[in-house]
C-alpha cells in the first residue's frame, strides 16, 4: 500500500490557461475520488469513478472542468481556461468496493490561478 | 441532501489533557456513515475513525474514540490523552450507504495543543 499519489503538488498558472493533475490511486481500489478544498473550508465532492466510469459528477464542475480515468487506474483532472476562482488545493482519493471502507486521500495539488 | 455542522472553529487544549470536538448532522437516509479526518498543515487527509448509523456501539481507535448519539444526530470526537502531534484541523463527514458515493465535509475545527 504505497498511498494515493497527486502530481503536481503546487501548480501556479495565468488565467486563461489550461492545467491538467494526475491522481495514481491505491492499487486495486476500484473508486476514485476528486475533491476541491478552498481555504477555510472542508473538500467538496467534484467528481467520482468506478473503474473507468465516471458515475457521479458534482454541479460545481462545471463544463471547463473534465475527468477521465481512461483504465481504471490513474485520472487526470483538467481545467481549461482557468479563472482566479479556481484556486483552491484538489484532493484524489480512493477506496476498495463497497460498503464502509473509508476514503483513502493523497496530499493534494494547490493551484493557484494569477 | 445530507449536511454537516462544526460549530467550533478553534480550540485550544492543554497536552495530556481529553477533547471532545462537536459535529451535528442531518441526512434523510436511513442508513449512514459518520467518518472523522485529521488534516495536518501539510495538508493530507487522514482517516481517523468510522461509526456506521447501525451500529450499537460507539467506535473506538486507540485514542480516538466517537461519540455517537443517533437521536440527537450528533457525533462527537473524542481524543483522549492529547498530544502536540494532535494539532491540526479536524473534519467530520458523512456518506450515505445507499444512492450515492458523496462524501460531505463540514467546516473543520482547528485543534491546538498548548504544551
């Protein structure tokens, strides 16, 4: 169990730019998570996988943000034509199938939108 | 729509001594868990302990223990025994059993640990 890991940690970009952040989840979980926390607040639920399918997506994600989790494996979450508003810290997390198994969270990627 | 409410956004706790941290909830499910996060300043997510809405007795893990009151819909963590390594923010989160796959968090509560 090597944990979840996000890539990048720390992502400074220019408004109207596009970002793209990995997640590699714990191997053999077969859900996946992603979250956005902004300061002074819990994470907020974006978007989830199972396996490849994306099966529940937040209406905060709005049409600039997309996921993919093309085998099952890692995901990549993109935001195109970010806005300042968009900074916040994006969490990846995963679990096993089913039942109480808790959210297993990576350290994140703090974006911050100039 | 399930909610989470942390009504304490700080705290201050001599080390050695116990802390209970307050989280009220409301969920029209019928069947539910109560989850509990630590976040250190460097900004991972740990998991710190589950109670499921059925279960009879409270949870407990080393330190951590929950303090589950269905009927008052609330669910308070309880550490026992406080450390320095216990300063953090604290989060309380709930999910349905059934439907969806959301986690709710609430606000947090920023525990320190005076020496």
């Amino acid at each position: 169990d090597t944990g979840v890991s996000q890539d990048p940690r720390h992502k400074i970009t220019k408004r109207g730019q596009n970002v793209t952040f990995r997640c590699d989840p714990i191997s053999e979980h077969n859900r996946l998570y992603w979250y956005r926390q902004t300061l002074g607040q819990g994470p907020e639920f974006l978007t989830y996988f199972q396996n490849e399918a994306q099966l529940e997506k937040s209406r905060l994600l709005s049409d600039r943000f997309s996921a993919e989790r093309p085998k099952g494996s890692f995901s990549t979450l993109e935001i195109q034509r970010t806005e300042q508003g968009d900074s916040a810290m994006y969490l990846c997390a995963s679990r096993r199938d089913g039942g109480d198994s808790p959210l297993h969270f990576g350290n994140g990627t703090r974006l911050t939108v100039t | 729509a399930q909610k989470i409410t942390q009504t304490q956004p700080g705290m201050f706790v001599q080390e050695k001594e116990a802390v209970t941290l307050d989280c009220t909830y409301d969920t029209s499910d019928p069947s539910y868990g109560l989850f509990w996060y630590k976040q250190p300043s460097s900004g991972e997510m740990i998991f710190l302990i589950y109670q499921g809405s059925y279960d009879q007795q409270n949870a407990t893990e080393g330190r951590y223990s929950l303090n589950f009151q269905k009927a008052r819909k609330s669910a308070n963590l309880v550490i026992s025994a406080s450390q320095l390594g216990d300063s953090a923010m604290y989060f309380c989160a709930m999910r349905p059993n059934f439907g969806n796959e959301k986690l709710t968090f609430g606000t947090g509560t920023r525990l320190t640990i005076i020496p």
